[in-house]
C-alpha cells in the first residue's frame, strides 16, 4: 500500500469537544503548523474546552507560539455550519480536517464542506486507528493510518489533566516523580522481589515539588512510591503523586476545601491512568478477628451473628463506594479514554472484583505490583527468572504427568 500524502507542515482545522485526547493525539502525530479550533457558544460541551485546548498548545509548544486559533461556528444548523467554514480563510491545498470532535450535525456538514473543496478529513476511531478521506472529484477514497499512542508519553500528566477537567480545579499539583540514576541501575526482577519483601522503595525515585506532598508521612506512602517505581521502571516517563482537586471556583469565589486527592497519575500510551492505593488490611478481616476471637474465648455467637453480618454488607458496600469514586473520578481527569488501576494489600470481596470487572476497574494486588502492572500497560520486556521458573514447572509437569493422572 502506497504511504499517504499529506501536506507538509498543514493546517488543522479540529472540532472541539470534552474529549480533549484526540486533538492532542492528532496534533503530536501531524506536527501543523497551525490549528483552528472549530466551536460552538456551548461553553461546557465545547467552547470552554476549545480554550483549553489553545492554553495548551500555546504553552506546550506542540503548535508554534500563535499558530492556534479559535473560530466559532453554529451546532444546530446544517447549512450555518457550511456557510460559516466558508468564510474561513483556509488553503484548501494545506489543509486537513479532524471530525473526532463535535455533535453530529457539525461532523456531517464540515466532512461536506471539506469535500466539496477537496480538503482531506480523517477520524480517530478506537485503537487509536486514523481513518483518512480523500476526496477526488466525484468520489472519495478511503485509507487507515495507525495512530502510536505512545507518541504524547513525554508530556506531563498535570498538563493533560489541567486540560481535561472542567468541574474541578487543582488545590495541589502533586510532587513529580522520576526513577533516579539507582533506580534506573536495578532490574524490573530486583525491583518487584523488594517489594515483595516489603522494603520501602523511595529512595529509587528522583522526587521533585516534593512541598506539594502532604506535610506529615500517612499510611499507604510506601505503596504509592513502590508502584511509581514498578511503573516507571515498566517505561512510564513521569508520575504525579497525590495531587489533589477542589470545586472550580465560580464568581471570584473560591473553594478553600480538597474535595479528592489522586495518589498516583499517569500519561502512558494515550491515555491518562489514575492509580488509587490501599496499603491497609481491610476492615473485614478485622471483623473476621472479632468473631474468632470470640469463638476462643467461647462467647455465644448468636447475639452477634446478626451483627456481624450486617457489619460485613456494610463494609462491602464501602468497599464499592470507594470504586464508584475512583470509576467518577478518571471519567472527569482522563475523559473517555481514561483509566483506573487500585492496587490492594489484600484481596476484595467477590462482588467487589465483579463489579470491578463489569465497570473496567484494573485490580492489582501489591504482592503482584510488578507482574499486574505489565499485563495492564502491555509492556512487553524479558521474562524474569520467577517467571521462567514457573513456566518449567509446568512443562516439567506436562512431560512426566502423574502415574495415576
């Protein structure tokens, strides 16, 4: 298949919409010159996001200093929305329309529009797949484009997530996590056999803003830092750590208040993931101590086995709740795309793993940090020893089954 053949240093004329990771993508992976934020008066579903967008590719630098601009165009009139995209003053030679963005209607009249004057289109579909138009008198021809997502790993996570969030605002940015010059010396193998252990790994992390921590140590650090070591060591460029959000401020008032805090963050294969840490034996197995307790000591059990119950349900439902927390909080910092990893001490209630499940919520436990981290960013690296161990145990197994098997 022939490469395809796109102008050279273009213009992008973009829908603006919430979603702001396929105008980031599609700007890193065509480099314009210039780009034109098409919007509507709607501020939350797209001209608020619109400005957002331009603040950050003014102050990245992704587009050059004043090369991003915004244009207003009509969301309910199929015909406005042509004749205001023909007011433009747009080389139909440079160009390129992206119709990720927008409601319908705008997506359908500004493909038209851009057909009419043979101006290439293209939509980022899922999979990070670009399907490109390219309209040529009387028909259009269609070609796919892989899209790498791996290409915005550099940028920074609070940059992404400044961009994205429109409810809330940051209280605290969060200290800026790297592996230091130890930390990129040792092995991925060396690194999870200490956290199995137990050891706090802190010291293998270059840790800057670190005044934008909490002030006193808490319980559950050691985790947050041991799973920011695993995953830059799995090839994360940068993580913050426990940033936290307050309501945005409205009228010139400010909230003074937190109302979340988000233990890990990170930008990695087009995507921003939220990790939510618990280092902490959950409470249930405290409930299972107290009725064992009470079973040794030979206290009748049927004044509290009512009890009981009901303090596990409770319990589980926390447990639920605090999923439902993290499942809002990655859809309003990651958008569509967006992901959550909680890593446990322990394992989770049966129904607690379902509803994980059902609602695409990653569960790694820490005794696993390494090895759940990888399936989940689909990192492909050597196979440790452990690894290759247990793999010869079952082909030890296989060729030379049990007697009686």
């Amino acid at each position: 298949m022939m490469p395809l053949i796109l102008p050279q240093n273009p213009t992008l004329l973009t829908l603006a919409s919430r979603q702001i990771w396929p105008q980031v993508l599609a700007v890193l992976h065509l480099r314009p010159a210039r780009v034109v934020l098409l919007h509507s008066e709607n501020r939350a579903e797209s001209k608020d996001p619109a400005q957002r967008l331009k603040r950050f590719f003014d102050a990245s630098g992704l587009v050059p200093k004043g090369g991003t601009k915004m244009e207003e165009i009509p969301y309910h009139d199929f015909e406005g929305i042509v004749h205001r995209l023909e007011t433009l003053e747009v080389d139909s030679q440079r160009s390129l329309l992206h119709f990720t963005g927008g409601n319908k209607l705008m997506a359908t009249a500004a493909f038209q529009w851009a057909s009419r004057r043979h101006i290439p289109s293209f939509y980022l579909e899922r999979g990070s797949r670009l399907i490109w138009f390219f309209p040529n008198h009387d028909e259009t021809s269609t070609r796919e484009e892989s899209l790498d997502g791996h290409v915005a790993d550099a940028l920074d996570p609070l940059d992404l997530l400044r961009c994205q969030i429109e409810a809330s605002e940051l209280e605290r940015k969060g200290q800026l996590l790297g592996l230091s010059a130890r930390g990129a010396e040792l092995s991925l193998e060396e690194i999870s056999a200490r956290c199995a252990q137990g050891e706090d790994l802190r010291g293998l992390l270059s840790i800057e803003d670190r005044t934008e921590g909490d002030r006193f140590p808490k319980e559950g650090d050691r985790l947050e830092y041991n799973t920011a070591v695993v995953l830059l060591k799995l090839g994360v460029h940068r993580i913050r750590r426990s940033l936290r959000l307050k309501v945005k401020s409205a009228m010139g008032v400010s909230t003074a208040l937190p109302h979340e805090e988000i233990d890990l963050l990170f930008n990695f294969g087009g995507r921003l993931w939220l990790v939510d840490c618990k280092d902490k034996r959950p409470t249930e197995e405290l409930v299972d101590a107290l009725e064992d307790q009470f079973q040794r000591n030979r206290v009748s059990m049927e004044r509290f086995a009512g009890l009981l119950a009901r303090i596990r349900d409770e319990l589980s439902i926390g447990q639920l709740k605090a999923l439902k927390l993290d499942l809002l909080s990655i859809q309003d910092a990651g958008g569509l795309l967006g992901r959550t990893i909680c890593v446990r001490r322990s394992a989770l209630p049966a129904e607690v793993v379902e509803y994980a499940r059902r609602k695409g919520i990653d569960l790694v436990r820490s005794s696993d940090l390494a090895d759940g981290l990888r399936a989940l960013l689909g990192v492909n690296m050597p196979a440790s020893s452990r690894q290759l161990s247990r793999l010869q145990e079952k082909f030890a197994q296989q060729s030379h089954p049990h007697p009686d098997g």
